[in-house]
C-alpha cells in the first residue's frame, strides 16, 4: 500500500488534476533528485519503468540522466532500487522492439549511456553483487549494450577494475539462470576482441566453461552446453596466445573424453565400440560439431605432427571413417585434417560399422577390420557404408565423398607415397609371363566398363568419377607414377563396381583370394590400363551420341565422360610415352567426333576434347605409328578457331567456374529428373560432381600452352621451352627437393646461431671472469700496501705517544703546571699501559 501510495502522490500532482504523459514524465523525473527520500525515488523510478514502454523517447529525454544518477547512487545500496534501474534502462536501449522508431531510439539512448566510462564499470561492478535480480538484470542490460555498441564496451572493459573478477565470478553462478545469461553476455564481450579473450582465459575462463559443459551432461547436453562450447571457441580461434595458454592445462584429454574417445590409443588398439556406435540427436550434432572445430583449430595452429595432437587426429579419422555419426559430422572431420598431413594411414586399423537393413539404425554388424587408407579409398568410391545410399547421391553425401578424395590427394602428396601406390597395382614381378594386375578398389573402379545395355545406375557413374580424380591425384605432376602406370594391366572385371564394396582390398595390398583365384583372360586379350580408359571413353562417348536418349541421361553420360577425360589429360601432361599408347590405342578418331558436333547445347565434352587433342599435338615426342605430321592435318581440317573457340566455351561454362577450392559439389538443376524411375525420393537436395579444383587449377594454368601449340608446325620444337617433358618435371622436383633441404639448412644454421651466440655470451663472461680477477688481483696488492702504510703509522703514533709522556713526566719534575686534560690523558694512557 505505501508504493502505491508514494505514485500517487507522484502523479497526482498539487491539485489532483489529469497530467499528460509528458508531464508526469517531467514530475518523476524531477524526484530521481538525490536530494529526495530513496523511498520516493523508488517509487519514481518503477513508475518510469512502466512509462518506459509506451513512452520510450520521453522517458529518455527528460528521465534519461536521472536515471543514470540513480544507478551510479542508489543501486548497490537497495536492490528493489536497483533491479527496477537496470530493466528501465534496458528497455530504453532495447533496438529489436518491433515498435515503430524503436531501433533509432534505442541507439540513441545507448550513445548517451557509453559516452563515458562510468555507466560501464558501474555495471562490472554490480556483477559482483551476489542478489539475484541485481546480477541478473546487469547481464541482461551488459548484452543489449554489447549488442547495440559492442567496441565501445570492449574499451571499457579494459579499464574496468572489477571488469575479469567479476565476469569469471558470474561464469561459476551456481544458479543456472545468472550462469546462462552469463554465457551469452561473455560471448558478446569476447568477439573480435584478442585482448579481452586473453585476460578471460588467463583468468580461468576454460575451466568454468567446461565445469558447465560437464554438468550439463558434455556432449549430450542441451542450449546451456552449445553456449559454453562456443564461448570455448571464441576464446580459442584465431588467437594463438589463448591456444598454447589452453595446451598448457589439463583441459586438452577433456575434448577426447567428451566424445568418449580415449586419449592414450595405439595406432593398433582399435577404437572402442561405445565411440564409434551411439544414438544422434541436432543437439548432440551441434555440441559434437563445436568439439569438433576446436580440436581441428588445434592442429592446425600448431605443428600437425606434434604427439600431442595425434588423439585430436585420430578422433576425427576415427569419426570420418569408422563411427555411426552423422554424415555432416563426418564430412567437418575430414576437412578439418590438414592439408599436409602425414599421419600413417595405412598403418591405423580400424572396425567400419553398416547398419542392420529395417532396423532403423538400431542394430549395427561390424564389418572386417581394415586400414584408415582402406576406408578412405572405400568411401571416397563408394560413399558411406559400404555404398548403402549411394544411388540416392545427395548433395551432403557428396560433399562426404569428395572430402575423402580431397584427404587422399593431400596424402599422396609426397613422390615415394604415389609410387608405392601405384606400384601396389602392378603385376607381381615374380609371375611368369603376362598376369594381370593386383586388385584394388581405386583399380576395380577405375577399369570398370559403363553400361551401355540398361539404364545408367548414378552409384556406378559417381564411383567411376570419384576414382578417377583420385587416380589423377597419384599422377599428376609424376613421371615415376606415369612410368609405373603404363604397366598397369587390370584383371577380368566380372562384377559392377559398386558391387566391389562389401570387401575392403588395401590400395597398397596384396588382392582378395576371390579377385587371384579368377583365371586371367588369354594373353593377346590383356589391355593395359590406358587401353581400358581410352576405350571406355570410346564406350561411353557412343552411349552418350544416342538420339534415344534422354536429357539427364545425356548428362549422365556427359560426366562419365568428362571424368575419362580430365583423367587422360592430366596423364598424358608432359608424358610422350603415354601419348603414344593413347594414339595407339586410337584415341585420336575417339577425340574428333566430339568436336565436330554441331550442336551448341553442351560446351563441356568438345572443349575438354579439344584440350586433349592438343595435349597430344603437344608432346607427340615419341617415334610411333602417329606422328606430328599425322595430326597436323586433322587440326587444320577441324580448324584452329574451332578448337581455341571450343576451349573458349568450356572455359566461361557456369559448371567449370563455380568449382573452388574448398567446394566441388553443386546442386542439380531443377529440372533434372532421377535417373532410374525406382529410386526413392527424398527431401535432400541432390548434387552432382563435375571437376575438382586440382583439375580447373591445372586446366587454367595450361590452356595456353595447349591453344598456341595449335598454331606450331609439326617439325617445331615444343612450345613449352623445348625440355623433355620428363626432364622438367625432374628439373621441379629437384627445385621441391633444394626448396625442402634449404629450409633445413636455414633450421641448421639458426640453430648454429643461437649455439653461436651462446659460445659468445660464455667468451664474454670469461673475460669479464678474468678482468674481475685481475681487479681483485690489484685491490689485494693496494689492500696490503695501506695495511703497511696503518702499521707504520700506528708504529710511528706510539713513538710519539711514548715521547709525549716522557716529556710531560719531566715538565712535572721541573714542577711546571700541566693541564688537567693532559693529566687524565696521561693518567688514562698510565692505566693503559698498567693494564
């Protein structure tokens, strides 16, 4: 009764007549006065609170300062006080009102309110006050003017003296409302702010965080968890001080126990099943993708192959390759890898997981233990679980795949890790005669002959592409691997390739017992593996040159042959031998056709054709059945500007620009249509793969080589500067080898500096050690020369001493006066001598 008393004698006003909004605005106004009783300004100020809404411009016109001056007064001493300033405040600053003007208002209040430092540290300091509504609306008023003027808080905050102790103190809140409002103002106050994320973290800002995180049940846990991992994040990214601050504490083996991962795992020890199998929900999803990116940002700022970063490693190949997670938690995992990783993936074992068919991913068989190379080549041809959704080709299952293509190519980086792939698909050196090669996944994928009797199957064509830009990585840039590759010669294929995935076979292993025990066909029948690529492109091509068929399956054949071709390209780069197989095995006629078509509706397959034709115009070096002089005149038949106009085409094609270098999948157009009728339809967006960025990056990089060396004569030497293909390629990996081993001798020599300079610091103080001994050297030889001097003096003084007294002696025989000082000296010196 006494409130509502006190506002109405606040309204009514000396005569009790009606007021409009504004002047009772002004009247309440007027007893936020310090001079007034704190009942009344209480009582003001929740009657503003209530106007504040309906009458925000008002308010913070006439009431604006006062209520500040109450704040800075009166909230720390009376929390009713308090709690109602702070809402009132926050209102008036409050810019997501859908109120007409509300935004403007609200940053022109906010302006007001951070032209000084004072409002903002008054509010740090009201974060220590432990009453409830008093933190609570504090946190909440702190976020809308982090919202509204996040840099000018930031400031503030530095010069704040309750500013880090006060945050950090609310992060430990036991209640879990003031905890949670806390997350969230942290995560405001941190953004894009080094500075202040350093002074959180060093004051304990981690532990609290992840205290919440393991409270609320880790990874499991809802909204509360998510903020506390991102608050972890924002402190962690992009800033290099926090990260190794974060290294030096216990909190790193918490990342792996949040995910139920082991920290200490032997590349052997297989991970357990309690990891790789467990029940998926968005929250969960979210959180572990948080966990995910921290661990990720941790490799990758530091030295990849530091030992402490390998559980960080092995988590996320582990989540890729073996693990029930979502598909998008798989892909995150594979790209956090880094780009010149060198973890031994041959060398890890693994237990890939399918699920039990109608169990609605309740039940899960165990499949045979295989290699993290293996899974990788597995999955990259054959998508997620052995290929079980393959046909669907999603665009997220795509993005799957082509990030596990994109983690081999980074793997294979390295000259000796390609040959000793490569070498693993060739015929065993100790068989007699002819045998075909071993089997692998990559090989078996690669080598398979398309359909050309039934309909197209999406999984057979998506496998073929995917192996053939993985092939292209193993060769690219390689005269060795080009060199083993000629003597590939593939075995009887007698299934699909997508059939080939319910086994593993290692890329570098010996073959299956099925794939040895198949009898070889006769010997005149083997083909090398660039016969079998040059006549599938022939296959294929003829599918694709079919007036029965329809447009998407004309598309279908179209990527079919565009990866046949990107492949070939890159092979026959710099590599005349392999030119002369291919023109041998008639891959000229195979590459006319296409160009001479007439037709505009696809740019695609004639440009890449004229591409390689003039890839093998180019390095025909090699003496053979099809010279220079042989295809000069198909080229000027098909005509120069065709060819250069071809490549023109290809070059401004919207699926050839939109490839990056971190996304290679794009979404179908509309009005493609499934390509087998008894596929089932889904809600996710389909996508398609038609290059990858190695590929564009090669293609820009040479398509001018190739469009001049059209217009050379067929006795001219190359355009490319006249070196053997083989010899520049040497010359470049020679100049990786100098590039590598400088950078070791420049390691070598800061080292030899640094011992260098540490030799020099201990001459230094050698000589200082031996200036310092001769110094005290003289000092001992001055320290004896004064020693002499004092005893010489106090000889000299007790002579005279001796004399004085016997001259006092006779002056008193002679009965002269002596003075009575001289007679105590003398009596004293007497009684010195007595004693």
């Amino acid at each position: 009764m006494e409130f509502f008393s006190q506002t109405y004698v606040a309204l009514r006003g000396p005569t009790g007549a009606p007021q409009t909004p504004t002047d009772t605005i002004g009247r309440l106004s007027d007893r936020l006065s310090p001079a007034t009783l704190l009942a009344d300004r209480r009582a003001a100020v929740l009657a503003l609170k209530g106007l504040s809404r309906d009458c925000k411009q008002e308010v913070g016109e006439r009431a604006l300062t006062g209520l500040l001056d109450v704040l800075y007064n009166d909230a720390e001493v009376d929390a009713d006080i308090g709690k109602a300033i702070l809402e009132t405040l926050d209102t008036l600053c409050n810019t997501e009102d859908a109120t007409a003007g509300s935004k403007e208002l609200g940053s022109k209040h906010t302006d007001v309110i951070v032209s000084s430092d004072k409002t903002t540290h008054t509010l740090f300091a009201l974060l220590a006050d432990n009453n409830f509504y008093t933190r609570f609306a504090t946190l909440q008023f702190l976020t809308t003017l982090l919202h509204n003027r996040r840099q000018a808080i930031q400031s503030y905050f530095s010069t704040a003296p309750a500013g880090p102790g006060s945050v950090i103190a609310v992060l430990e809140d036991k209640r879990e409302i003031i905890r949670n409002e806390a997350i969230t103002m942290v995560q405001a106050l941190t953004f894009q702010s080094p500075d202040i994320q350093k002074v959180l973290a060093f004051e304990g800002a981690f532990e609290k965080l992840f205290n919440t995180v393991t409270q609320e049940g880790g990874v499991d846990g809802g909204l509360v968890a998510q903020g506390a991992l991102t608050c972890v994040d924002g402190l962690l990214r992009f800033n290099s001080s926090n990260q190794s601050y974060f290294r030096e504490t216990s909190l790193p083996p918490v990342l792996c126990a949040l995910l139920q991962f082991p920290v200490s795992i032997d590349i052997q020890t297989i991970a357990p099943q309690e990891f790789a199998l467990q029940f998926w929900d968005d929250q969960k999803r979210a959180n572990t993708s948080l966990i995910l990116g921290i661990m990720g940002m941790l490799i990758g700022s530091k030295g990849h192959g530091l030992p402490e970063n390998l559980p960080y490693t092995r988590c996320l190949i582990e989540t890729a390759l073996a693990s029930n997670a979502p598909t998008s938690l798989k892909t995150q995992a594979l790209r956090l890898l880094p780009t010149n990783i060198n973890f031994p993936f041959s060398e890890i074992s693994l237990t890939p997981y399918v699920p039990v068919p109608e169990t609605n991913g309740e039940e899960w068989d165990r499949l045979e233990l295989a290699s993290a190379l293996d899974a990788l080549v597995e999955l990259a041809i054959h998508g997620e679980y052995n290929g079980l959704d393959a046909s669907k080709r999603t665009k997220e299952s795509l993005e799957l795949r082509s990030a596990a293509a994109a983690v081999f190519e980074n793997f294979v980086r390295k000259d000796e890790i390609r040959q000793a792939i490569v070498q693993a698909m060739l015929p065993s050196e100790d068989s007699e005669g002819s045998q075909p090669s071993r089997t692998t996944p990559l090989l078996h994928a690669l080598a398979a002959s398309p359909n050309t009797t039934s309909t197209l199957d999406p999984a057979d064509i998506t496998s073929t592409h995917l192996a053939t830009l993985m092939f292209s990585h193993l060769l690219r840039s390689s005269p060795r691997a080009k060199a083993s590759a000629r003597l590939i010669i593939p075995g009887p294929l007698s299934s699909p390739a997508g059939q080939s995935s319910s086994f593993f076979v290692p890329a570098d292993g010996p073959p299956q017992e099925s794939a040895a025990a198949e009898e070889p066909e006769e010997e005149d029948g083997q083909q090398t593996l660039l016969q079998i690529l040059t006549e599938n492109l022939s296959l294929a091509l003829l599918s694709r040159s079919r007036t029965n068929n329809s447009d998407q399956e004309a598309r279908e054949w179209d990527r079919y042959v565009v990866g046949y071709l990107c492949l070939l390209s890159q092979w026959l780069w710099e590599d005349p031998k392999s030119v002369r197989d291919f023109l041998e095995a008639g891959g000229l006629g195979v590459l006319v056709e296409p160009i001479n078509q007439t037709s505009e509706v696809d740019s695609i397959v004639p440009g890449l054709c004229a591409f390689l034709l003039g890839v093998c115009y180019e390095y025909n070096r090699e003496p053979g059945e099809i010279t220079r002089a042989n295809i000069h005149p198909i080229i000027s038949r098909l005509s120069v500007d065709t060819l250069i106009g071809q490549m023109s085409r290809f070059r401004e094609d919207d699926r050839f620009k939109a490839v990056g270098p971190d996304s290679i999948v794009l979404s179908v157009p509309n009005q493609s249509v499934a390509v087998q009728p008894s596929t089932k339809h889904t809600d996710a967006e389909e996508g398609e793969i038609w290059f990858d960025w190695a590929f564009v990056d090669f293609w820009k990089s040479n398509y001018y080589t190739v469009q001049r060396g059209f217009s050379t004569e067929p006795d001219q030497l190359s355009s490319s500067n006249g070196q053997s293909a083989e010899a520049t390629i040497l010359i470049s990996s020679l100049r990786d080898v100098i590039r590598q081993q400088s950078g070791e001798i420049e390691s070598l020599q800061k080292q030899l500096r640094e011992a260098s300079r540490s030799t020099g610091q201990l001459a230094d103080l050698e000589k200082q050690v031996a200036s310092l001994k001769e110094q005290f050297g003289a000092s001992e030889e001055k320290r004896k020369d004064v020693e002499k001097e004092q005893e010489d003096l106090l000889v000299l003084l007790d002579e005279v001493t001796s004399k004085r007294r016997k001259d006092k002696a006779r002056l008193r025989e002679a009965g002269l006066e002596v003075s009575e000082d001289e007679t105590e000296d003398d009596d004293d010196d007497e009684d010195e001598d007595e004693e």
